[in-house]
C-alpha cells in the first residue's frame, strides 16, 4: 500500500469539470413543459419563483456527496415580502458567460488551496472527461433498510377514497388561475364564483372535489343566483391552511404520508421541490427526504409528502419533463434527513487514454484500499471568495467582515446581475440600492441586503440572520472540512497509511486512542479525525499540535469553540480519514458516437429499451464504473483516486480553455 502526492497530470478535453452545470457541447437540453392541466401561471414565473439564485450558497451535498444533508429552513419557504422583479434570466447572460468562463475560473480554487494533496494508491494516472453529459452521473439513494431506490413502477395505488380523473380537466385556465390568486391572496377577493354549466349533482361534485384538491386551504359550498348554479370557492382558515392540508379531507385508514420515488434529470433537490410545490399548489415545507442530490445528474431518490394523493403526484408525470414519480405508499411517517444508509453511483468517463492495465490497477485498488476521504471541491464555492473565509470570519465574530466577504466585487464566474449588484454595493454601501440590481431576492446576497435594509448597518448579526440557517451554517461547515482536509493531508505525509499510537478509532460513537499495545488490532480503515469543535478529542501525536497552530493562525482557540451566539458554536465530528467503496464494478466499452447513452436509465428500462451494443472496437474508449458510498462521501474523491488528477474547476478549465469556449 503506497501513498503518493498530487502530481500533475495532463487532461484531454472537459475531463471532470464537477461543478460545470451548463449543458455540454452538442447536448440537447430538455426543457420544462408546462401544461394547463396543472398550472395556469407562464413558465417564466415558474421558474422565477422557484429557482433562487445558489451562485455563491455553499454547496454542501450534491451528488457527488454520498448523502451529506442539506434542510430546508422554515425562513427559506417563506414567501417573499415583495415581489420579485422580472429582469435578466440565467439564459440571457449565457452567451457572455460561455465566452469568458475559462478566464473568470483563474481566480478559482485548486484542491492545493483546501488541503486535497494525497493519493493512496501508486497506480499511473489517465485522462477522462466526467459528466460530459448530466446522464453519464447516475445517482440511486440507499434508504435505511439498504435497498437501492429505482423508479420501476407507475401505478397508482387503487384508493376508494380519491375523486376520479375529472378533477384534472372540469376547471377551464382562467377559473384556474383565479383560484390560485385566490389561494394565495394576491387580490383583494374574498371568494371565486364558479357557474356550473349543464348542472348535474355529478357535475356539482366533481367541481367541489376539483377545487379542494387542487388548491388546499380553500373550501367550497353551493349557492343559488339569480336561477343558476354556482360553486364558490372561499378561504377556510387563513394563510395558515395553505401550509396545513385539511385534515378532515384526508381518510383516516390512510397513512398521512405518500412516499414516492423521484427520479429527475439536471435539477437538485432544492430546486425540484419547488417545481413540485408550485405545480401542486402547496409549500415546500410539506415534503421531506433523507439527503439532498446533485443538479449535473440524473437522479433517484424517496420523498414523502403530506396528505397528497398518489393520485395527484402520478398526474404530474404527464405535465412535467425531466421528472418522474412512481412507486408510490401510502405510509404514518415522513422522511428524515441523514436516514440513509448512502448512495449508488454509476459513472462514466469518456474518453479515456489508460490502457487497459491501468484502468485494471487503478480500479483494484478503488476497490481494496479505496481513497482519501476528503471534503470535495464543491463544498468551498466556486468563486474567488471561497466559503471557508466566510465561516472563519464568523468564528471569528468578525461581522464586518462577513458581510464584507459576501457582498464586495471578486473574480470568478458569476451571473451578470450579482456583479452589478457588487459594482453598487461598493460604490455606495447602500443595501436598497444594491439589492435593486438583484432580480433574484432569494440567493444570499439578496437575503443579506434584505437584513441590512430591515436592521441597518449596526446590526450585521440580524441582517445576517435572515440568510436560511442551513446556509449560514454550511459557512461554518465548510472551514471546519478546510481545516479537516489540511490535517488529514499532514497526517497521511507524517505517518502513511497505517494506524499508529494516539491515533483515534470510534468505539459506538465515542473516540478513543490506539494505543502501542493496541496497533495490530486495527487498520487504517478504522481511524478517525476530528473536525473542530469542543465535543471532541485529538490525536495523541504531531497533529494534534498541527491542529493548534492551525487554528491559532486563524486567530481562533481550539480550547473555545463555543460562540456568543449558539448556533455558531461548533461540537464537532468525527470522520474516517480512507473510505472504501462497497458494490465496485467496471467495464471499458469502446464507442463512435460521444452522444449516445453508454447504459440505460431506470425510465429507458420502464419504457422498454434495449441496453447498449459495444462494438469490439470504437473511436473511443470509455470507463463505467459502478460504486456505493456511504452519507457524506464524495464521488468525486473517489474519482479524483482513479484517473490521479485535480478535480477542480480551475484546474479544468485552464488545460481544457479550447474545449470549453
């Protein structure tokens, strides 16, 4: 078992540019196709409403990480106070960016700037291009029992109790759209008059059953005008209702919560809650799931949401692209976060140039000693501004500085609209005036402005606390993983890939220290390291004095990591320092055409296609490979051991300019 440093290795092409999100070359996009059947709002709004802005949110737990979970926060599925302006799109500010990306990434990070320099394994790296396309990063969630999720059946559950089909097509567009204005209390109307045509009690029913179901929080009753018919559709109990379904709609025989499988395509979790919430006419809050996955993938989880029918969710597959539901349960409980047991991944890389022994070594090893658990590059931010300065800075209590980091002008690759809002904030350090640059409210920046504007430039501690707790947290998180990945560099070069005295292993969910007498007894699988924090102890040896100089260079003290304010005190974890994947396999397939699909999908399955032919031969080669990892593990670490290379975007795109312009 050998253990190398980072060595330079040459790319071809897009090689494992992780964070990329735009389509690869010739790759048609799906987009979304909104029908009537489900909402009466314009795709624009759709999107608007329900996709902030994430540019510079930390990401903490996307495909490439195993299961790490991110939560909703009730503060981020509030509704906006104000109305969000229509402006600037993320597609008109595409060609621009497209065109000066590779320059905006110089000013990136490296995994040297966050502490990823080793390699286990002594294999010879090789090239290949990862994520070509969103389809060749296939992600299955492992729930709590250890079953891997798959999308394979579409039935709906036969249930007495559901309206029938009807309630999908009795309610013309315009009706729609009143009763959703209606719902959400964007007139001054107090109830919506529906005249029934061809009155039938049948007819009435339906009207009745079609609003409740699709519009929670309204009731409905019959009235008599002027020798016609009319459904009125009114509030029942407030805004309140929208968030609460009603509960005397809702069998008791039923379990409160429908479990489904969600396989989506190129859009995280965050991101397709939303669209569901809004197609379903409902907050997000309502659905729960037990980690949260990567846009540039396709991806199949569980969610649970309360009190909607299999039925409803089943309609949407007929409405939207990109996504879809099945293998629906009626069960009591929802999901939690972290209750997975981890995540399959199947991957491809393209283009590869090992032979044929390397791919052979390189994988072996992935499978016997596996690699170096490092916190993956998206866990720092992609701009000049890495999110681990942030975090260090709120340790620190230092607000200016926070506020300072989030909002000043930097280089990098961002939306044309958050520069103009940085170019304002410096020229006047005015946050109404900066926040009027923002199209999008709801990124941090937005939500930081809004706080500043709300509790004035005094009190940065409130501003900064309307930001969602899980992202003001994930600030923190990502210096505790910089320190973490430092550390772990300094003790695989201080003492290699084996367990020494005063090392730590987990007994239950305790620490404890091998001691001399004790080494035999483990393997470097076992040990553990801490993340700072002052529930935690630390390695009995050289780096435990490394942690101390670490910290205190960031004027921090390691024998305090309690805050003024709780939320910011840190307890601590611990982490195995080399994961070993479990469920590892792999085939080199030879292939013409860089755009076909080199495996098939759960829904190529469901719709009856053949799996791919290889030729013996082909223009190009290519890796699949399959693996599972537990919560909280990085594929792309896992990949970076196999072909040796950086995986940072700034690496990428600095040797792969040509092929990404």
């Amino acid at each position: 078992m050998e253990m190398t440093g980072t060595t330079g290795v040459s790319l071809k092409r897009g090689s494992l540019a992780v964070e990329d999100e735009s389509p690869a070359p010739g790759e048609e996009v799906k987009r979304q196709k909104v029908s009537e059947c489900c909402l009466s709002k314009d795709q624009d709004q759709l999107e608007s409403d329900a996709l902030p802005c994430r540019e510079n949110v930390p990401v903490a737990a996307e495909a490439v990480s195993a299961g790490e979970a991110k939560n909703h926060s009730e503060a981020q599925l509030e509704e906006e106070e104000e109305e969000e302006e229509d402006g600037l799109s993320e597609e008109g500010e595409e060609e621009e960016e497209v065109e000066s990306f590779a320059d905006m990434m110089k000013h990136g990070l490296t995994e040297l700037d966050v502490g990823i320099t080793k390699f286990v394994s002594s294999h010879e790296g090789f090239s290949g291009i990862l994520k070509e396309r969103y389809s060749d990063f296939v992600v299955h969630e492992i729930g709590k029992d250890g079953r891997i999720s798959h999308l394979d059946d579409l039935s709906v559950p036969v249930d007495e109790e559901d309206p029938s089909e009807e309630v999908f097509t009795v309610l013309t567009a315009e009706e729609k759209q009143r009763l959703e204005e209606l719902q959400l209390f964007k007139n001054k109307e107090t109830s919506v008059a529906i005249e029934v045509i061809e009155d039938s009690k049948e007819k009435r029913t339906v009207i009745h059953q079609a609003i409740k179901s699709l519009f929670p929080g309204l009731e409905t009753k019959t009235e008599d005008r002027e020798g016609k018919k009319y459904i009125v559709a009114y509030h029942a109990a407030g805004k309140k209702a929208l968030a609460n379904p009603r509960k005397h709609s809702w069998p008791k025989s039923r379990g409160n919560y429908c479990h489904f499988v969600l396989y989506k395509e190129n859009k995280d979790t965050m991101d397709a809650i939303n669209v569901l919430s809004k197609y379903l006419r409902v907050k997000p809050n309502i659905f729960s799931y037990m980690g949260t996955k990567d846009k540039r993938a396709i991806t199949v989880q569980e969610i649970a949401v309360l009190k909607i029918t299999a039925q409803r969710l089943a309609h949407l597959n007929k409405c939207l692209m990109n996504f879809k539901l099945g293998n629906f349960s009626y069960q009591k409980n929802p999901l939690k976060l972290g209750e997975l047991q981890g995540n399959h991944f199947t991957v491809v890389l393209r283009n590869i140039t090992g032979t044929d022994e390397q791919v052979q070594q390189a994988m072996c090893s992935l499978k016997e000693i596996g690699f170096i658990n490092y916190y993956g590059m998206q866990r720092f931010g992609t701009t000049a501004v890495p999110t681990y300065q942030v975090g260090r800075a709120i340790l620190q209590n230092a607000w200016t500085e926070v506020m300072d980091l989030i909002l000043k002008p930097r280089s990098g690759a961002e939306k044309g609209y958050l520069v103009k809002c940085r170019e304002e904030w410096a020229k006047t350090r005015e946050p109404a005036a900066a926040l009027k640059k923002l199209p999008v409210k709801r990124c941090v920046e937005g939500q930081l402005l809004r706080g500043l504007s709300k509790y004035g430039m005094k009190n940065i501690v409130s501003a900064f606390g309307i930001i969602p707790r899980n992202n003001r947290l994930m600030y923190i998180h990502s210096y505790q993983s910089y320190v973490w990945n430092n550390m772990v560099s300094k003790r695989i070069e201080e003492y290699g890939l084996k367990p020494v005295p005063g090392d730590l292993v987990l007994k239950g969910a305790t620490a404890t220290y091998i001691e001399e007498d004790d080494v035999t007894n483990h393997s470097i699988h076992d040990v553990v390291m801490p993340l700072p924090g002052f529930d935690v102890i630390y390695p009995k040896h050289q780096i435990s004095d490394a942690y101390r100089e670490m910290l205190t260079a960031d004027n921090l003290d390691i024998d305090n990591m309690r805050h003024k304010i709780r939320d910011y005190s840190l307890s601590g974890a611990y982490r195995k320092i080399i994961v070993r994947p479990q469920n590892v396999g792999w085939e080199v397939v030879a292939y013409d055409d860089p755009k076909i699909p080199l495996f098939n999908t759960d829904v190529d399955n469901l719709e009856g296609k053949p799996p791919p032919v290889f030729a013996s031969e082909g223009k190009y080669k290519a890796l699949k490979m399959d693996f599972s990892l537990p919560p909280s593990t990085y594929a792309t670490m896992a990949i970076r051991e196999v072909l040796k290379m950086d995986t940072s975007i700034k690496n990428q795109t600095q040797l792969n300019t040509a092929w990404l312009r």
